[in-house]
C-alpha cells in the first residue's frame, strides 16, 4: 500500500523521461548565449541542479540527513522517523499449510481439571493449518522509538481431509494482545538493539469445559539484530487464575516462561527457528521467494510439545507444507 504512491511516481518519471532530457539540452544550450562569465556559470549551475539523476548516480541526500540503514525490525515494526504515526501491518507469519502430518494424533486430549476426553470423532494424522496475524500502532511518539500496539492472532488447525467426520476444525485459537514498544538504537554484543517492549497477551481457544484452554502472559520483548539476521527474546511470566476455574492449572510445566526466535534472511529466501523452555519445543521454518502473486513457499517443521493449546501436554512431531503472506520480520 505504501509503495503505491512511488510506483506511480516512477511511472510518471520513465513517462516523462526524454521530455526532460529534451529541456536538459534546451537549457544548456541557452546557457551558451548569457554574456559574462558568472551569469553563464549560474546558468549551468541551475540547469545541472534540475537535471534528474541518471541510473548509476550516488543517491542524492540533504545536507545533515543520513540515508536510513536497512533494518529487519525497522522495517517489521515501522520504526523509521518518517514512517506513518498510526500504521496497520502483518505481524506473525500469514500463511496456509495445505497439508500437515503428525506422527501422534491427539485423539483423546488430556485436561489438567479431568481425565482424558474424546473428541468424539476421528482425527486424521493429515490436516489443513493456517494463520492469520496483523498489528496496528495506535498511538507513538519520539520519531516512532515508542510505540503503542495492539495485535490479533488467529490460528486453526482444519481437518480438511477427514470426509468421515464433516472436515471440522479441530482446534482454533484466538490471541489479542497490547503491546508497548521502545526503540532503544543502540549496540549490545555486536548486535543492533531496536526493540524493548512489554505486552498483555491473551491465549484461548474459545471452547467450553473440558476442552476449553487458556491463559493470559505478561510477555517481555526484546528485540537485536545484525545484517539479515534477527534475534527476538520474549521471557513471560503467567498470570495467576482462580485455582476451581483454572482449565490448564500446569500448562507453564509444558510451555515454560519463554521462547526464543532467530531468523535468518539470504536472497529471497529465510529460515526462522523458535525455542521453547518448559518441556520443549522447537519449530523451524523456511519461507522461499514469491511463486505465485504475493504468496511464498513456506515449510513448517515442529517438534515438542503445544504446538496448539489443546495439544499443550501432548508431545509430537509435525510437518506442512504451504504458501506464506510474510516472514516474522
């Protein structure tokens, strides 16, 4: 959306290239007529100050203005002091695996306030998954270095597959969040440190007893950087609920009080590899360059345990394949 307004000026600047080039030569050559040497040196002067940069010219900047430095968080949270006050963007990783495989079903999810329960249907070992995510910067301040935030996250795993049981969802859950973010612009062990923030997270997955799931995190946010490789550290800490209403009372043995994310860009292509405290858990994802209009060919692999929050005591290892909107930076 943004890059539209220079699409079209670049459009309009190719359009209107040899009209320009045509008054470049008329005003150089009127400059040959203007007596007196300081009059004709001005002349050149003006004419060469709007003559439009030829492709292969160093990039023309403001005196006092650095160029901006590429940055992966710069850019995923819109951290330029340019950038727009109130901003809407993709958040976590946007995509669809067409097909996804476990090596052990979850027929029977086992709840922390009871015993094993039956879905009452038939799982397949074979499902659709995907994810939808987008954050909007409502408020900030100090040339975008402070920012306030709010996301929602939604992500379903679909029995598509399964005729026999009416393809239904198996699993869907439901993530709003407030997040406060600072840019700090400094330096910390050789690497770029351009996110600190703190954030209110809400988890659940919106069904009732027993199979209902939830919790609600205060989650640290950390963000570095260097090059094309980024670091994100978010330590959280779970917010204590009514023990006689609490659906997953141990869900931090499973889970822990953190995760780790590095991500790791080289030409069109990204790896991004998450690590989980707890009992453990580890997910790594490669997103290919565009194949099909925005869409990219994205890999998921995941091993351990809470992949969703109905599988949160349920250990396995799984694979899809897929299309993806976006990387996580």
């Amino acid at each position: 959306m943004n890059g539209r307004p220079a699409l079209v000026a670049a459009i309009l600047l190719i359009c209107a290239a040899p009209a320009l080039a045509q008054l470049e030569q008329g005003a150089f050559a009127s400059c040959a007529d203007v007596p007196g040497d300081a009059e004709r040196l001005a002349c050149y002067d003006k004419a060469t100050a709007n003559r439009p940069a030829a492709p292969g010219d160093a990039p023309l900047v403001s005196p006092g203005k650095v160029p901006a430095e590429s940055s992966l968080l710069g850019e995923a949270w819109a951290l330029d002091p340019d950038s727009a006050r109130i901003d809407l963007s993709l958040y976590q990783p946007n995509y669809l695996l067409a097909v996804r495989q476990t090596d052990r079903v979850n027929s029977a999810p086992f709840a922390g306030t009871a015993g094993p329960v039956s879905s009452g249907q038939p799982i397949d070992e074979i499902e659709a998954k995907f994810q939808v995510s987008f954050k909007a910067r409502v408020a900030s301040a100090f040339d975008r270095r402070l920012g306030i935030w709010i996301s929602y996250t939604q992500q379903s795993q679909w029995q598509v597959y399964n005729a026999e049981a009416s393809r239904p969802f198996r699993e869907t859950n439901y993530s709003p969040e407030a997040l406060v973010m600072v840019d700090p612009r400094t330096e910390i062990f050789g690497l770029r440190w351009r996110l600190a923030g703190v954030s209110f997270t809400h988890q659940s997955n919106g069904r009732a007893e027993p199979l209902s799931r939830s919790w609600n995190r205060i989650i640290g946010q950390f963000g570095f950087e260097r090059g094309a490789f980024a670091l994100m550290l978010r330590p959280w800490t779970r917010i204590k609920e009514d023990p006689t209403k609490d659906d997953n009372p141990d869900i931090t043995t499973y889970l822990g009080h953190g995760d780790l994310t590095m991500l790791y860009k080289w030409h069109h292509h990204s790896v991004n590899l998450m690590l989980r405290g707890g009992k453990g858990a580890i997910q790594a994802n490669w997103t290919g360059p565009r194949w099909l209009g925005p869409l990219k060919g994205y890999v998921q692999v995941f091993s351990g345990y809470g992949e969703s929050l109905i599988d949160y005591n349920w250990r396995q290892t799984t694979v899809g394949v897929g299309v993806a909107l976006n990387d996580l930076f």
